[in-house]
C-alpha cells in the first residue's frame, strides 16, 4: 500500500478520519461521462484509452451522476444546456468538484461572442480546476487531475490551519 | 450538373406558375418566385420530369429588407441542382413545404426561429435551437458581444 | 381496424422541454391511460438525454414506449447551438476554418476544406497541384480517424469495451500524424483557401506508410472483432432499415445514404481537389440496415488507405499555397461548395458583399438531416436498439446544431 512508504512496514498509523478520506477520495476521481462538444473527444475518450490511461490514476468513467465524484465540463455551455449542467452538478453526491476542461468551459472560448454561448461554466456552478487549452491535451487534462488531488488532499490540513487560527 | 434553364421555367409555367425568373448566376440556376407560389413550385419541380427528388438542404439568409430564402434542390437520376429563391417580410410568414420534401422540418424550424419569422403548416413548428426568449440571433440588426462585455463577464 | 390509441382523450402534458412552453406534448406523442390490449398500462414517455453515455454528444431524444416498444420518438436539438453561422459573419476568410474544425469537431479537415473551397470558386484561383494532393492526403487521413471514432464508439453502444480501446490506438497514431502535419491533434485549421498553410514535413510519408502498413492489418482485426462476432450482427441485422425513399425524402447523405444503394459520392461525382486523379471504389449497400451502414463504412476505411496511398505516390512538386493577399477580399457573389465529410455532404453557402468578412455563411451539416430521419425509424423497434440506431447513423451534434 502507499501509505506503507510513509510509514515503514507493519506500522500503526494516527491520521486524522477526515484526512484518510480526503487522501482515499483523491485517489479514486470517478468522472460522470459527460461529453460536450469537441473537448469530450480528447478529455474522455482518448483520456480513457491506452495511450492516456487515466485509470492508472484511479480517474474512471461512471455513466450516472449519482456515482460520480467529479463533473468534467468538456465543451461549450450555451443557454439551453446551462439548465441540464446546474441540474446534473445538483444529482451528484457530495462531496463533489468540477473540472472546466478548455476555454470554452472556462470562458466561452472561441465562440465567446454568440449570444447564446454561457460565458465561461463557472456561471452555473462553482468550478475547481480550469484547464487551459482548446482543446487541451490529454496531458494537460492529466496534470487537472493532479492539481484537484492536491486540492483534496490539502483540504483538511487547510481546515486544521483555519481551526487553529481562530482559537 | 446545371439544369436547363428553359425546361425548368417550362415546367413552372405548366404549373401554373407564373413571374417566375430563371437565370444561370454564380451559384448555379437560380429560380427566383414569389413566397405565395414556391409550394406550387416545388411539387411541380418534384413530379416533373427533371426528377428533384431531394431538397438538399434550405436555408435563409437576411438581407436588409426582407428574409430570402433559399432551397436547394437535388436531381439524382439527371445529376443536376438547381436553386429556388424567394423573399419573406420581416415579420412574414414562411410557409412549410414539409409535405413535399421531409428533409425541410427542421431546416425550416431553426430558420424560422434564428430569422424570427413565423411557421405554418409545419407539424411541429416549436423552437428548434434555442430556448424561449432569445432573440432572432441570425438577424443583421442583432450584435454579436463586444469585447468589453466579454471582459466584463 | 382502428387504432384504440386514437380515440382516447389525452391525461395531461408532457413535462416542459427545457424552458419551453408546458401545454404541448410533441407533436406525435399521446399519452393514453390504458394500453393497445385493453390492460390499464399508461404509454410512458422517456428521456433520453442530453446527458447520456450512448447520444453521441448532447442529443436529446423523447421516447414514447408501451412495454419495450417504441411508439413515438422526437429528437430535440441545440444543447450544442453555437452560432458558427452567425460568427462567420464576422470573421475574414481564411478564419473560417477555425470554426468549421469545431463544428463537425471528429472531421475538421473536411469543413475546413469546404470553406476553403467556396472562398477559391469566389476568388477564382488556382490551387497549385501538390496543394490538392496534400488536402487529399490530409482529408483521407481524416477520415480514418473519424470512421475509428465511430467504429469505436458503435462497439460501446452495443456493448462492448475492447475494440474501442483498439480503435483509440490506432486514432493516436494518426492524430501524431496530423499533429506533425498540421500542428494541433484535432482542430487543425491548416487548409486555408488558396492551398495549405505549411508544406509536409520531412519524413511524414514514411510514418504514413509504416502507420498503413500496420493498418492494414488492424482494420482487418478490428472488423473481425466487431463485425465477425455473432452476437453484434444479431443486434444490428434488420434494424433501422431505411429505405431508398426515405433517404432521399429525408436527404441524407454519406454512409447512411449508400446503405440504401444510391450510389452517390461528392468526391465521385462532384469532384474537388485530387479525387479525379485517384482511384477508388464507392461502396454501396442493398437494404439501408445498420449492418450494411457498417459494412459501407469499414469499406470506406479500406478505400482511405487506398486513397492515401495514392496521394503519397504521386504527390508532385510544386508550391503548397496559391498566391492569395493576406485579407481576402471576393467578389460579390454567392456560391455553394460541398465536400464529402465522413458523415455525408457537407456543404459551405457563401454570400460575399465584397467585404473582407462573409456577408451570410451558411453550413449543411450532414447529421442535421440523419437526427430527422430518426423521428421516422425509431418507432416500432425495442427500446434497446434505440441506440444501435443512433450509433449506426453516426451523428454528430456539433454540425447539427452549429
Ligand atoms: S475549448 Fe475548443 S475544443 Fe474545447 S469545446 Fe471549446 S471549441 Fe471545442
């Protein structure tokens, strides 16, 4: 087990529960499939495929939102989809974080001006990472993954930190 | 690939259409009629024989004025394609020629709805593309976002 | 005798489509409280999509089922509506390309060669020969790595996972070739009018070569995977048949319209660029049912790699671009161009004011006219084929809805 790097073999570890979970979670992103637009191709499917493999880092595609941690918006978010995106990120349990693959998810990208497009995802649901690009490589979708489990990681020492400073 | 000219303003004439132009432009043999006449037009153009079976595609187009709307036409037995033009108001009606061509359901739904004209005889002439309340986006009089309201978002 | 359903009194609307209007079931859907056999079964109506693993993008699609019977079905689009139309307007010429890559986004080569040549046939230039060669070269490519999209995807549909991992293997050993080429994996916007915006780089014919050597092979594997097992032809026989009218009724074109046996290909028989220097066979089909949607596109994959083949050996010398001036300036005019896409005719309407930015663009994208002609053959069949349907008839929804 990783853990058993940190702490020799047959040791006893003290960690906190929240601390265990947040490091479990960050270790098993399932991602609702949900495919967009052009960016879908190369965030979900090639991501998926051999040569990305994004199930080596425990990142695997679940069909429902109701079993998914993680909400990839990988494509252009215009008027009529807004409702679809704010009622899925609502289906899914929490805790929950959503990853805006591209410039158009982060901005409105390339069809920014048509008044019809959503500018940017983040006006409908609060979003974790932005991945740049249009479309962004697998990779750069890769290294997303490694920053939201940073963040998840991080997130009870952050709250340790904030209780401590309050007292 | 180009029809005859004569022989389509032959077979419109035959139907009874009449002020019908037909001429070689750019694009290929254009037909232009008035909006009243184009069902006629287009039944006739079907059944007759140059054979357009297949509308190929329909489309409209603002011109400053007034809607002009376009339909494609494809004859696959004499490997020929010809244009039909005709002008709608701005607040016109465009008229469903569903009945003749199926392929024109939804064309003409979000040409209905992107221009802002009005639908009839169509099964279902819902909005295709957008939701209720966006304005006619395909209009000229309709900007597009400036740069500062980008920034701005 | 009639039918039952008809004389039964309608029990209440169908649930608002977005923000629609309540009041209005679908045109073509009737909720009626008890069932054809005089059981009390109410119709139910499902929604499928835009979030579904099998839609192929964001299609939406009601269904009216009675047991596992499809009744009824409407399509509903725009959850992709993007305004390439209206943004063209105010984009220059050799910008276009940028938005058609992302309009049919698994193709790009394609519209941006449709784009292109609409603006040449208003400019009147002449693109040099080794330029058509390369956008043959580059459109075929293209093709083979749509057509592995589909195939890929078709497999899940029908459920199976393996070949479409096989299918991504390939796809980005072809995607480092357009790379190389081009630049950018998917949306390349490297065919400009004129020419191409770069000559080949060195040594790309021999990773081709070596890449269709390999394929070869793998197409065979892959269609013995997919098409030689029993089970998948079981569920794809028969089903969704269309007929030769309802194609041309509906006008549907590609793939989905050779299945039915009418032999017509834009680049046979409206040819642009290379296509009538090379040598290839137009597949056609007999009954239009998935099968032989199948069949027809695994053949189109084998006259690609003939195709590129082709382009390769003859590539001639010369320049990759025509003398074009940096802002495109055309004569007033309207033309129209179309090429053959993966998925059917996919055809540029161009109407210039003399203005360095189209005065109206206008995009036929193929999948428009295939989502229409699934209201037609989706009633009748069994819930479970539903997406065989939308699998086989190969939509893409960033060119439905533009
Ligand atoms: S960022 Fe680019 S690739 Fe991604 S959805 Fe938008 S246009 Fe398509």
């Amino acid at each position: 087990m990783a853990i058993d790097r940190f702490t020799g073999e047959h040791s006893v570890a003290f960690i906190r529960s929240e601390q265990l979970f947040d490091y479990a979670r960050s270790k098993s992103l399932w991602y609702m499939a949900f495919g967009i637009a052009c960016c879908a191709i190369e965030g979900l499917m090639h991501a998926s495929g051999p040569r990305f493999d994004f199930d080596r880092m425990g990142v695997f595609f679940r069909a429902s939102p109701r079993q998914a941690d993680v909400m990839i918006v990988a494509g252009t978010v215009n008027k009529k989809m807004a409702e679809t995106v704010k009622l899925l990120y609502d289906q899914m349990p929490e805790p929950k974080w959503v990853v805006a693959m591209g410039a158009c998810a982060s901005t409105g990208g390339p069809f920014r001006e048509y008044p019809n497009v959503v500018l940017g995802v983040d006006q409908v649901v609060p979003v974790d990472v932005y991945i740049p690009g249009c479309p962004p490589r697998p990779e750069s979708v890769q290294y997303g993954f490694i920053c939201l489990q940073d963040k998840i990681t991080k997130r009870t020492e952050e709250r340790l930190a904030a209780r401590r400073d309050r007292s | 690939m180009l029809p005859d000219a004569t022989a389509v303003s032959h077979i419109l004439t035959a139907a009874g259409v009449s002020n019908a132009v037909v001429a070689t432009e750019t694009l290929g043999v254009v037909c232009r009629l008035e909006a009243a006449s184009v069902l006629r037009a287009l039944e006739a153009l079907r059944d007759g024989e140059l054979d357009f079976r297949v509308l190929l595609d329909f489309l409209g187009a603002d011109t400053g004025e007034e809607i002009e709307v376009t339909y494609h036409l494809r004859s696959l037995t004499r490997d020929e394609e010809l244009f039909i033009k005709a002008t709608v108001a701005y607040d016109g009606e465009l008229r469903s020629v569903w009945n003749i061509y199926a392929s024109a359901l939804m064309p003409e739904r979000e040409t209905a709805e992107l221009l802002g004209l009005s639908l009839v005889g169509h099964p279902n002439p819902k909005r295709l593309l957008t939701t209720d309340g966006v304005e006619p986006l395909l209009r000229k009089s309709v900007p597009i976002r400036t740069v500062e309201e980008v920034r701005n978002r | 005798m009639s039918d039952p359903r008809d004389d039964v009194i309608s029990v209440g609307a169908l649930a608002a489509e977005g923000t629609h209007s309540a009041g209005d079931p679908p045109a073509g859907i009737r909720r009626v409280p008890s069932g054809v056999d005089g059981l009390t079964t109410e119709h139910l109506i499902i929604n499928m999509g835009p979030q579904h693993p099998s839609t192929h993008g964001v299609l939406r699609l009601l269904i009216e089922v009675d047991g596992e019977e499809v009744l009824a079905a409407e399509t509903s689009l725009g959850y992709l509506h993007r305004g390439i139309e209206k943004l063209a307007e105010s984009r220059k010429y050799h910008q276009l390309g940028t938005l058609m890559d992302r309009g049919d986004y698994v193709s790009g080569m394609h519209g941006e060669q449709a784009a292109a040549l609409a603006t040449e046939k208003l400019l009147e230039v002449t693109v040099p020969d080794k330029a058509r060669y390369i956008r043959t070269l580059v459109a075929e490519l293209t093709r083979l790595a749509s057509h592995l999209v589909w195939y890929g995807t078709f497999g899940l549909d029908t459920g199976a996972m393996g070949q479409f991992l096989y299918a991504v293997r390939d796809r980005e050993v072809l995607l480092d070739i357009l790379e190389e080429i081009s630049g950018q994996r998917m949306m390349f916007n490297y065919i400009r009018p004129g020419g191409v915006v770069a000559d080949l780089p060195v040594g790309i014919e021999k990773k081709i070569l070596d890449f269709l050597t390999d394929f070869d092979v793998h197409l065979e594997e892959h269609h013995a995977l997919l098409g030689g097992n029993e089970i998948f032809q079981m569920r794809v026989k028969g089903i969704g048949t269309i007929s030769r009218e309802m194609a041309l009724a509906f006008a549907l074109s590609g793939a989905n319209l050779r299945a039915t046996g009418v032999g017509f290909d834009v680049r046979r028989d409206r040819p642009y660029d290379a296509y009538p220097d090379l040598d290839f066979d137009v597949p056609v089909g007999s009954t239009g049912d998935a099968w032989d949607r199948y069949m027809v596109r695994m053949e189109e994959m084998r006259q690609s790699v003939r195709m590129v083949r082709q382009c390769i050996e003859g590539m001639p010398e010369g320049d990759f671009t025509a003398k074009v001036p940096k802002v495109i300036r055309p004569a007033e005019g309207e033309v129209y161009a179309s090429v053959e896409s993966s998925r059917g005719e996919t055809g540029v309407h161009l109407v210039s004011d003399g203005s360095p930015e189209p005065y109206r663009y206008h995009y036929r994208g193929p999948s428009l006219f295939a989502c229409q002609v699934l209201e037609e053959i989706l009633p009748g069949h069994l819930l479970a084929d539903v997406v065989m349907m939308i699998g086989s008839l190969d939509i893409m929804l960033g060119e439905a809805d533009r």
